[in-house]
C-alpha cells in the first residue's frame, strides 16, 4: 500500500510499504480521511520515541474492505471511525473502567502503524459504525471526544461561567460541549484574532485576545471580581496554566487538558490560590471511560449526527496523503496559521 512513512525525526516519504494480513479479530479499513492532532508534529519533528519505519495518524475513518472470521459487530462496506487506543484490559486502571490511564497501552499512529496510508488493520471492538456522517468529519470524532473527556469530568452546571485558555482545535470543541452543557457563558482565551473570530462564531459568549488585553484582568472584570466558576486549559502553556489559578473563584474548579512542554513556576499569587480559594484541580487524558470507548465517543457520534456539533469549519487545510511531508513542513516552518488540517483519499 501507499503511505506517509516516517523513517526518522522529520523524514516523511509516500512509499510503497507492506501491510501485515489482518487478524481473526481485526478489519482492515480504507482510509478516507486523518486529521493531524496537535501532538504529531512535535512528536514526528522533534523528539519520535516509538519503533521505526512508523506511519502516523490516529485521528481517522474510512470504510470496511475486509474482515476476520471471528468480527461480528461490523460488516464489509460499513463506514466507520478508528478508535485508535488500545487498552491493556488488565491492568488495576483498566480493571476499574479507567481506560485513559491504562498502565500497558497500545497506540495505532505510534506503536503501530496509524491512518496516514491507504489501508490500516484495526481490532473490530476499536471501530464504530458511523452511518452517514461525512469521512471528514468522523476524522475529528477523536478530538472531539477528547474535549468531551474533559468536559464530562468537569461537570459543568447550568448558568456556569467558564473561561476556555486556548482556542485551538480543542478549545473549540470544548466550547461547543459546554454550550450544550447549558453553560451560561464562555470566556475564550488566545493570542489570535482568528481563532478568537472563530471562538465567537462556535458559541463563545466573549472573547480575549491575549497579547491585546490582559485575561486575568478582563475575566475579573467580566465577573464582578469573582472569577469564573470553571477554568479549562486547552493550550499547554505555562503561561495559561498559570492563569488558570488565577481567573478561577473560590471552591471553583480548574481542568487542564493541554499537553505542557515546559516546566512551570509559580507566582505566590497563583501558588496561593490553590489554598487560599479551596480550588478544585484535574487533569484529563485521552478520551475513554466504561464500558470502553465510553459515552465520549458514543455521544460524540450521536451529537455529530445531529448536527449539534460543528466540525467541517474547523478544517483549515487538506492535503493529500502523497502530500503529508508538505502538511508537516507547513506546521514545522511557522509561516501559515492553520487550525485542523487533514489528509484526504479519494
């Protein structure tokens, strides 16, 4: 099969590779659609940690072109969307439902290979039929069940005020479910007008251009003093994950969900509030809860369905799979600003 094949930090090729057969309990899908998460460029560019030749891509869907004896939940020509972790089942963590933090995990895109090629085996309980939602948007069922991951957990309350750091793909998502939460109103929270643009226009009440405005100053301004009642991290700044603590109110509650590359020091002001205003803090990680995958996937299918989630305005940028090399460059040389960019097939 053709595919984008990564042989060391930062060489990509479209070759030829070999798919191994697919086993009694897989099915192998074609491709039609892989998003880039957020997390593969700096993997994939700086600092890959996983077996080599690799194909990256976990964020994918396509459609059932062969199967194994022994799958009975899906059939041939089914559409579906690839769950791309896989659990231990085994471990303490998994035992008690708490997939996303299996001890002994597999991944298809790192340890295995992923959606970036023509055709991909996948174990037939990590696929889940997807009707007629468009190949594009399936791609995104995986972010977008991320962001509910963390919104579930959270538990927003109707009549919430709730500040959204960072209005990248998952900060976007996270504002929608919270608007479906029945959150009162979002504050969103980036150092770019276009993702600020694009904040408003999926349902964030007010917006912050960072660079532009101090937040904690506005969000304490916006809130008579108090602070919001929930503070999401979606950006994986030590800037943001300091905020955080504090635009938060007293016994509010702080989830961060952005991947951190930096270490962080704390001001006394931030430290303090930890205490001094009984925080409530969680980390979120993954997108999986019981029975597995868990209802973020079940509802996120379900939600897309029904239109109540936009997603097809999220996608900045397509390329081919032949292409992939060029989508990476693009993100690497910092030139362009992008949101979701996703490799098509026909």
């Amino acid at each position: 099969m053709k595919a984008a094949v990564l042989h060391s930090v930062g060489d990509i090729r479209y070759e030829d590779i070999d798919i191994k057969p697919y086993g009694d309990d897989e099915v192998k899908i074609k491709v039609m659609a892989a998003g880039i998460c957020g997390s593969d460029p700096p993997r994939a560019l700086k600092n890959w940690k996983y077996p080599l030749p690799a194909i990256l891509g976990h964020e994918f869907a396509g459609y059932i072109v062969e199967k194994g004896k022994n799958v009975k939940n899906v059939e041939i020509g089914d559409r579906v969307v690839a769950i791309p972790f896989e659990p231990c089942f085994e471990c303490e963590y998994c035992k008690k439902g708490h997939f996303s933090l299996c001890e002994s995990y597999g991944m298809l895109g790192a340890q295995s290979y992923g959606g970036f090629a023509e055709f991909v085996n996948v174990k037939a309980q990590n696929v889940l039929k997807i009707g007629d939602i468009d190949y594009e948007e399936a791609a995104m069922i995986e972010p977008l069940a991320v962001a509910l991951h963390g919104v579930l957990n959270i538990k927003p309350q109707v009549g919430d005020t709730v500040a959204v750091l960072g209005a990248g793909t998952i900060g976007q998502l996270t504002i929608q479910w919270l608007k479906v939460a029945g959150v009162e109103r979002v504050i969103a929270v980036d150092i770019s007008d276009k993702k600020i643009s694009e904040a408003l226009n999926l349902g964030a009440d007010v917006a912050i251009n960072a660079l532009k405005e101090n937040p904690v100053e506005r969000i304490l301004e916006l809130t008579n003093g108090m602070g919001v009642d929930i503070c999401i991290e979606c950006a994986g700044s030590k800037i943001t994950q300091e905020q955080c603590l504090l635009v938060t109110k007293k016994k509010g509650k702080i989830g961060y969900q952005g991947i951190g590359h930096a270490g962080i020091e704390l001001s006394e002001a931030a430290f303090e509030g930890i205490f001094r205003k009984e925080l409530n803090i969680q980390g979120f990680w993954n997108s999986y809860s019981a029975p597995f995958p868990g209802q973020e996937w079940i509802k996120s299918i379900e939600y897309v369905k029904q239109k109540k989630i936009r997603l097809k305005e999220l996608i900045s940028h397509r390329f081919t799979l032949e292409d992939t090399a060029k989508a990476f460059k693009m993100i690497g040389d910092r030139k362009e600003e992008y949101n979701k960019i996703m490799i098509v097939q026909d």
